[in-house]
C-alpha cells in the first residue's frame, strides 16, 4: 500500500482556508485523433455517498492531456470494480485499449483507494495499487492515481498532481480588484495567495514550488516580490526605478533572472537570492526582457527588438555568447523552455494574430500548435505535454491549454473575471 503523500498540500490548505476560492472550469475545445481507447469504470463503494467522483476526475485528467479518449459511462455493459470480474471481451467488443477499476472503501477519517489498470487486448493487469487519502483529499488522490496510469501506459511522468498560478482582474476603470491565485492543474481547489487593486504580474514558480516571483504595483510602481506560498511570507526583492519584470528562477532556486531598467533601457540581469547581488548579462539600447532559463541552467532565453523587432535570443552563462533562434516571422516573444530543453514554445505572430507556436532547436523549424487570435503568456507543464496560456473568449480573458504537438486543447474560464498570466508548477514531490 502507497501512502499519498499531502504534506505540502494540506499545509497550504490550512494557510488560505479562509480565503476566496475561484475555481476555473473545463471546456474541452479539440480532441486529438490520435487519442487512444480508454474506459474508467465507475470506482465501487460501500454504499456511501463520495464528495468526488474519483473515476471521473482520472477520465477527466486522462482527456484533458489529448493522449486518450475516455469511454461514455452510458456506453458501459457493464461495471466490474476488480480485475476478477473483468470480461475482456466485452470490452474489446467497443474497441477499449485500457481499462481501470476500483473501489473506494472508509479508512478511519480517510479514504482507501484500490484501483487497477488492464491491457484490454493483453488480457493481462498492468498495474495496480492502493491509495490512502484522507476525507478532503479525494481530487489529490485520484490525481495520484491518474499520473500512475499516464506513466504506465505512455512512459511519461504524469502532471495531474501539479498546480498552476494566475491572475484574476476584475470591476471597470478606476474600480479595479486584482488577485493572484494558486489551483490544482484542472482547475480546482483555487486558493488566493495575494489580493490588489494594483496590477499583479508574471507569477513564477521556485524550483521546488514552495515559492512564487511575481511583480506588483502596490507601492505604485512596479516591484519583484518573492512570497513563501506555505506561510505567506513574503519579500520585496526590487524596488528600482523604472521597470522591474519578468521574474524567473534558475533550476537551482539560487537565482531569479529579470528585466530592469535602472540603468536604462531593460536589460536582463541575474539576481542572487541569498546575497541580493546582482549581474547584468545584457548591454546594449534596445530592449531586452522576458528571460527563461534552460532546464541546464547553462542559458537564459530572452526577448529581444535589437534585430528591428520582438525575436527570441539565448545568452550563454559563462562565455556570455549570445545567438538569436527565431527567424520566422516579425515577432516572437516570451520564450519558454520544453522540459527537455530540444524546444521552445514562444508567442508568434502571423496572419491568423498571436498564436503560440512551438519551434525545434535542432532544426530551427516553428510550428504554430494554437488557433485563436489574442494567445499569450505561455507556460509549459513539467512533463512537457502541454502548454498553458491566456487567450480571449468572447470579451473576457479566459486560459487556454495545449498539447504540445497540437492536436488537443481546452479552455479553463472564470466566474471571477479575466483570468491571465498562467504559470504551471514544477513536480511536487
């Protein structure tokens, strides 16, 4: 039996449990084609009635990454909950490649989850295990479960159990709320982290997701904090001058790379996070911002218009050697690292408006993976499956989701307003 370990979640819970929840929801825009067959029958239980429906939560993750195409519960002969009740034939009969069972059974103040995982045409278990989860920790459960079967079958380390970051904006003119927000990567069990009526911008994640940059204007100017998520402490990193943007932390968590102007035009500089001292990698009269780190360490990506307009270049840490990577088009701008650091996903402007695109390293070659008109702000999930990143609908600002090839994507909109700068978290644990 596999504890599920909610340390660092449950701690976090207590911290904002008086605060404002504003749940995001899922609209799924496209499936891809290539999605494969799954069915997750509905988990048994001993007659009582379940705050979660935990079968439908891991349905819910497993489309939502465009790998796999869940099976209708209407379309089900039937509902095993165990291996051994499971007719394989049934369900080669309606063209399911996998299939999961489960029940879930009262543990004390808890919950005890068994499911398994079956290869339809192999007539064989592929996986299975119990999970503990206590009375409010039945999404973070099935999450678990969901990332165990994503790995099982594609040999890719699963997300679900990750968060992500945004702002909300909400009210007209001068009578503007701003709030910054933490949730679970579908959406829900939003916890306020900070609230404003000055504008919040570019949340990033410490490394080890116990930290979020970001900039805000309180103090009516723009200022880099760093704020411990677990405890709500937080520091005021800088106050320059001028600009102080675009926060992101080296793999390390030893460093925050940013856009400053104190000197002038923006320029990225690094900044130490124990000693404040700070190094300028950047020298030169246009604008320099929106640096990235490589998943090494050894580069900083950034956007720069010294080539006449916005283009993507990289700075390499310690020789200081800098090349531009982006030749397509007249602007692209916010690079992001893929997790294996062979690509980028960048915002791209064509025709069809700004898009995200995703361009391979090796072979310089872009391909634009969204469809609207106003995309922006990307952030890639840990796993490198997908990209997160906001977009409009309709006249409100919504976030939008992608895989990385394209083929499947959805929508995460807000009953609180205008829902912006997504950043997703790093691996928990």
């Amino acid at each position: 039996m596999k504890v599920l370990m909610t340390t660092w979640l449950s701690g976090m819970l207590l911290v904002f449990s008086t605060l404002t929840q504003a749940n995001l929801t899922i609209e799924i825009t496209r499936g891809s084609d290539r999605a494969t067959p799954i069915a997750v029958v509905p988990f048994a239980t001993d007659g009582e009635s379940l705050s979660e429906d935990v079968a439908q939560i891991i349905s819910d993750n497993l489309q939502r990454s465009g790998y796999f195409e869940p099976l209708d519960r209407q379309s089900m002969y039937d509902r095993p909950s165990s291996s051994d009740d499971v007719q394989f034939g049934q369900w080669r009969a309606l063209d399911v490649r996998y299939l999961v069972v489960g029940h879930v059974s009262r543990e004390g103040s808890g919950y005890r989850i068994r499911y398994e995982l079956m290869d339809v045409s192999g007539t064989r278990r592929m996986l299975g295990e119990s999970v503990t989860a206590s009375g409010n920790e039945l999404r973070g459960g099935a999450h678990y479960i969901s990332d165990q079967i994503f790995e099982s079958i594609t040999g890719i380390r699963g997300a679900f159990a990750t968060r992500i970051a945004y702002v909300t904006a909400r009210g007209v003119g001068n009578d503007m709320q701003f709030a910054l927000y933490v949730a679970d990567a579908d959406g829900h069990n939003s916890q306020e982290v900070l609230s404003s009526r000055e504008p919040i911008l570019s949340p990033a994640w410490s490394p080890d997701g116990r930290k979020l940059a970001y900039v805000s204007f309180e103090t009516e100017r723009p200022a880099i904090y760093i704020q411990e998520l677990a405890t709500g402490q937080r520091v005021r990193a800088t106050s320059f001058e001028g600009i102080n943007g675009a926060p992101a932390w080296s793999p390390d968590g030893r460093k925050l790379a940013m856009a400053l102007s104190k000197d002038g035009q923006p320029e990225i500089y690094i900044m130490d996070v124990v000693s404040r001292n700070f190094e300028r990698i950047t020298n030169n009269s246009n604008i320099d911002t929106e640096p990235s780190w490589s998943p090494d360490g050894r580069s900083i990506l950034f956007t720069s218009d010294r080539s006449g307009g916005p283009q993507l270049y990289r700075y390499t840490v310690g020789s200081g050697e800098t090349d531009r990577l982006t030749f397509t088009g007249n602007y692209n701008a916010r690079g992001r690292f893929a997790p294996d650091g062979e690509s980028i996903f960048l915002v791209h402007r064509s025709n069809n408006g700004y898009q995200i695109a995703r361009q391979d390293l090796g072979s310089g070659r872009l391909v634009v993976i969204s469809e609207s008109r106003w995309d922006e702000s990307p952030s890639v999930a840990p796993n490198g499956t997908m990209v997160i990143f906001a977009t409009q609908q309709g006249n409100s600002g919504v976030l939008g989701a992608v895989s990385a090839d394209g083929r499947a994507s959805y929508r995460l909109p807000s009953a609180q307003g205008d829902v912006r700068e997504p950043a997703w978290s790093p691996f928990l644990n």
